[in-house]
C-alpha cells in the first residue's frame, strides 16, 4: 500500500515532533515568561498551555496547517448554517440554540421551542401540574441515552442546590437503572420526560413503556398516563403516535446532533431541576464562548487550541489517550459527557470524501474527579510506561461556603490539582538512586481555569470542548456530525434479540449461538 507523502506543513510538525523527542519539560519550563505566552483566555476561560510539549514555533505551524485545511472557511459554514455534516446533508446548528449563528427563521424556531420548555418548566417547579389524584408532580424522571442524558445529567449535576426540584436520570435499559431511580416516588406525583431525537431508540422507548406500566401499576388510569408523560425529540410524529400529548411535546432539530444537544428542549431536566435562569446562563456563557471561537484569529482562539493540541499529542506524539481530571466534585460527570462528543464526533478512519485516514485520529478520551483519582489511577500517569496528558480543570473559589473557622478544603483541592500538573511535567530523580521512587515527568498536560463552577463558566467550558473537537476534526479531515460507528451494533443487537426470544436466523456465527445459548 502506497500512502501520500505529507503536504509540507504536516511535514514540518513532524520534523517539530522530532526535534522536540529529546526536549524535557523541565527544561522548556526554565523560561519564566513561558506560562503567560502560552496561556488564553475566552469569557471566563482561562488555559495555560506552558506544559503541553511544545513550543511557539509548534503552535504556529498547527495553526497554519489548520488554515492550510480550510479552517477558518468551515468554521463560517457552521455558524453560517450551511451543510457541514455531508454524510447526512445536514447543518449543525448548536450556537443557535446559544443565539449564535443561524437565520432568522432558524432563531424564531428556537426562540419559541426554549420559551415553551421554560413554561412547562415553571409550571411543574410551581406545582402547577397535576397527576392523576389532582395533585402536583414533585418529581420529574428524564428517560434518554447518549447525547439525550450525557449533557443535561452532568449540567444538573454540576448546578443542581438542595431542595430544588426532584429531577431523576435514567439511561440504561438495564431495569435496574429505573428500579433504582424510582426508589421514594409516587406514582400520582411524578412525571417522566421521555428523550430521544430520533423516538425510534430502543432503550428509551423501552424504558418509557416501563415507566408506563409503573404508573399504571401505582394506580394511574390508562387514559391519564399521558397526562405525565412528556416527550422532547425532533420527530415530533413518532413521539404523538407513542402517546405523548401536543401540550407535552417540546420540539428540536435535526441539525442538532445528539451529543450537541443538551443546550436544547433536550435540557428541560435542567431548566426544571435548576430553573430557567441557570439555563439561560448556561447558554449566555456557551455564547460567549461561541463569539469567540466565530471572530478570534486561531493564533489566539482559545478552543482552536485545545482542538489543535489534542491533535498534536495523538497524531504527531503518538499519545493514544487523554485524561480529563476535573478538580470539582461537581463536575465529576464531566469525562463522561467529553467522552461521547470527543469520541463519537472524531473516533473515525474516514474523511469528508470517504477515503482514509493515515494519521491516527481521536484519542481515547477518560477521567474521573480529583482528588479522588489521585488515589486510583494516577500512579500509573506518574510512573507507568504510557504517557497520556491531562486536562485539568479547577475553580478559583468554591461554590459551597467554608464550613468552619480556618476550613481550607477548597485550597486543598486547588493545590492538589497544581501539584499534580506540576509534578507530572517536571518529575524528579531519586536521590538515593532507587528506581521505584523515579519520575520521569515530562507528561503534558493544560490547566483550564474557571472563576468558579457555576452557570456561565460550565456553559463556557463546554461550548469550549465541543468547538475543540470541531477544530480537530478540521484538521482531520473527519466529519464530526455523524455516528455510523454505532449503527452496527444496533443492528446486530435486534438479530440477537431474537435469538434470545427463541428464533432462529441464518448465518449468525458459532460464538454468537453459544453466548446466546448460554445467556437465555
Ligand atoms: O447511539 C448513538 C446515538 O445516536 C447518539 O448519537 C445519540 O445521542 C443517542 O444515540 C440517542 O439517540 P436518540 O436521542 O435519538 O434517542
């Protein structure tokens, strides 16, 4: 197989790749005005870059390559409207549903679709909508998968207070998950939102007829049920044939993808969880975020970057995967939600043509909260024979007030999470020469920085994500807007299905039968 020589600036990050093997962290951190010349900022934002390895010269030539590749042109194609997901002839309009980019008539759509979610979202916070014995629902579960659980459960996680709203999440069709979830719920006071742009996804729908047989079976009429059932999805007709009622339908797009999805009616567990405001400050801080990404040249636009670097790691250093370590409690869904829209969006071997990819593409993209994951995995980011750069995120203050005279929790967590960047870039020799105590260092990592976690600042973080993970499918030649990775397995898994129901089918191979066998 003959593969295409490199263009010349692939060539040059290459031969930046090569010179760069034998530079140590440590050393590229001798330079004191190093961290405030490669760190950015964007609304809230803030990312030090100072220990991924690399230098000025690197991030030069990553973002002409990224204009060699059509950057900024297909940066105005997404804000713009036009098709930049060819394989399904679709727009992606997500900075719409943020009042960025898009028409008019696109504008009015989301306009009236955020304002009928934010009414049904008061009117249940205010008690306002009955169950089947007449009173109010005080409690919402939200049935939906992948991009139609990911963002609103961590968003809810991250924002919800004491006391709010009873807001639930359940995604799996494992009927644990639901059992689980309805755990201290009545059934005359409580509604389900049943999530899915499609309305055609197995798990959903079938964890919807669960939820409404659990109604019935806690006394609800048959002709009542859809009084609590809600319904949010972009095929509208699907949803009213399921059962779901034009006054409890809320409507979006397919030029929303799933996992782009959560700044849409798709959100309405977060609206109503955390009320309508924090969700428009959420979408006021993704806007703000977008603006920048929209106007900023790429030698300072902030997501470009984060897009730019991660692409550098894997492709031109060979780093297969990146960790994503948030410093907050409250953001510990986050690797989750980053791990479908990084993963699902670039984890592909084709390009916008069809052709393949030479050049690895995504990383595997993993995490869990610190400080909790010092005390897992983390030896092996130290000392293990793989590098794999981090992500950290941390903010300056904390959300929950001290709770004791001296309480210095929150510089605890702050510090661990410098300490760690700190030592995984400069690493340490033994001094009594005793290899178990060794550090190499040397191991990247960028420090994104908040003011605090509250609305804005996670709408800002997020909206910064995804713009990366467009970026780096850019440059990559990928279509991020499209997902047939996953449709067969989902196709293999109605065959088995039926096998497992008992019927036989042709040309299933041995070890399929013999899981199946073993399985009914
Ligand atoms: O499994 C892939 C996927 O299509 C995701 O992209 C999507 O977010 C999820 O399934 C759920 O799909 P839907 O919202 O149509 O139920």
């Amino acid at each position: 197989m003959t593969t295409a020589p490199p263009t010349p600036i692939v060539a040059a990050l290459d031969a930046h790749a090569r010179r760069l093997a034998s530079v140590h962290l440590r050393n590229l951190l001798c330079d004191a005005a190093r961290p405030g010349r490669l760190a950015l900022e964007a609304g809230p934002l803030h990312a030090d870059f100072s220990r991924q390895r690399l230098d000025e010269a690197v991030l030069a030539d990553l973002a002409a390559w990224a204009s060699d590749c059509g950057f900024e042109r297909r940066r105005e194609d997404l804000f713009a409207g036009r098709v930049v997901n060819p394989t399904e002839g679709r727009p992606a309009l997500h900075t719409a549903l943020r009042g960025v980019g898009g028409d008019p008539a696109v504008a009015s759509a989301v306009a009236a679709q955020l304002h009928r979610m934010d009414a049904l979202a008061t009117r249940l916070r205010d008690g306002g909508l009955p169950g089947f014995r007449g009173t109010p629902v005080r409690a919402l579960v939200c049935i939906g998968i992948g991009g139609s659980d990911l963002g609103p459960r961590l968003v809810h996680d991250a924002l919800r207070e004491p006391g709010g709203f009873d807001v639930r999440f359940v995604a799996n069709v494992d009927p644990d998950d639901l059992a689980r979830e309805l755990v201290g719920l009545d059934a005359a006071t409580t509604a389900f939102a049943i999530v899915s742009k499609t309305f055609t996804t197995r798990e959903t729908l079938a964890n919807g007829l669960a939820a409404r047989g659990w109604l019935a079976a806690g006394g609800c009429p048959p002709e009542a049920t859809s009084g609590q059932l809600i319904g949010v999805t972009a095929a509208p007709e699907a949803a009213r044939s399921w059962g779901i009622r034009p006054g409890l339908l809320l409507e979006f797009w397919d030029w929303v993808g799933g996992r782009y999805s959560l700044w849409s009616t798709v959100g309405l567990g977060i609206a109503v969880g955390c009320g309508p405001a924090a969700f428009a400050a959420l979408r006021g801080g993704a806007a703000t975020v977008d603006r920048h990404f929209r106007d900023a040249p790429l030698a300072s636009n902030l997501p470009a970057r984060v897009g730019l670097v991660s692409v550098w790691n894997r492709a031109f250093l060979g780093l297969p995967s990146q960790a994503l370590i948030p410093y907050s409690e409250r953001l510990r869904l986050l690797p989750a939600w980053a791990q479908q829209l990084v993963m699902e969006s670039n984890g592909k071997s084709a390009t916008l043509s069809g052709g393949r990819i030479e050049r690895p593409t995504s990383p595997v993209v993993w995490g869990a909260s610190g400080t909790n994951a010092q005390h897992s995995f983390f030896q092996q980011l130290h000392q293990g024979p793989d590098v794999v750069p981090v992500d950290f995120v941390v903010a300056r203050a904390s959300h929950t007030p001290s709770a004791y005279d001296g309480d210095d929790r929150h510089r605890i967590l702050v510090a661990n999470c410098v300490a760690q960047a700190a030592a995984l870039a400069l690493g340490r020799e033994p001094t009594d020469g005793d290899g178990h105590r060794a550090f190499p260092g040397n191991r990247p990592s960028t420090l994104f920085t908040l003011p605090r976690i509250d609305a804005g600042s996670l709408g800002a973080l997020l909206a910064c994500w995804e713009h990366a993970t467009f970026t780096a499918a850019t440059v990559l030649g990928i279509n991020p807007f499209d997902q047939f990775g996953v449709e067969y397995g989902k196709v293999m898994a109605t065959s088995v299905e039926s096998l497992l129901a008992g019927s036989d089918i042709d040309g299933i191979d041995p070890a399929t039968r013999a899981s199946v066998a073993r399985l009914r």
